[in-house]
C-alpha cells in the first residue's frame, strides 16, 4: 500500500527524515508516492501537526533538491 501526496513541503520533509519516494507526473501536477509504513504515518502526523523537527538547511535543500527533481525531468 502508498501514501499519496501532492505536498512539496510535506515531501521534502519525509525526504529529510529518509524516507524514498516516487514523482507520479500527471497532466497538471504531480503526485510524490511513499511506502506506506507506521512510521512514515507517524512523521506524516509530526509535520502536519508542528510537532517534527529537522535540520532546517537540510530542509531547504531538499525542497530545492525536490523542485528540481520535478521541473528538470
């Protein structure tokens, strides 16, 4: 089972905690697909209720790391 999500932010969050995904590219935008796991949810839950931490150069890379990802391929 996957964890489906269109979230750059989320995305590049879960990038920064290890987690491996893949872009599902679609007409308008595009999806970012994880394996479903107790933790993954678990960090899921952290950023979205403001309760995960991370480095935050680590994280902005990752989001300049994530964009790229999406407009150069």
């Amino acid at each position: 089972m996957n964890y489906i999500t269109s979230d750059l932010y989320l995305t590049s969050y879960l990038k920064v905690k290890g987690y491996k995904f893949k872009v599902d590219k679609l007409k308008t935008k595009s999806n970012f697909v994880f394996e479903k796991s107790d933790e993954l949810m678990q960090a899921v839950e952290d950023y979205l209720t403001e309760n995960g931490s991370c480095d935050p150069l680590t994280y902005a890379n990752a989001i300049k790391n994530v964009k790229n990802l999406l407009y150069n391929s």
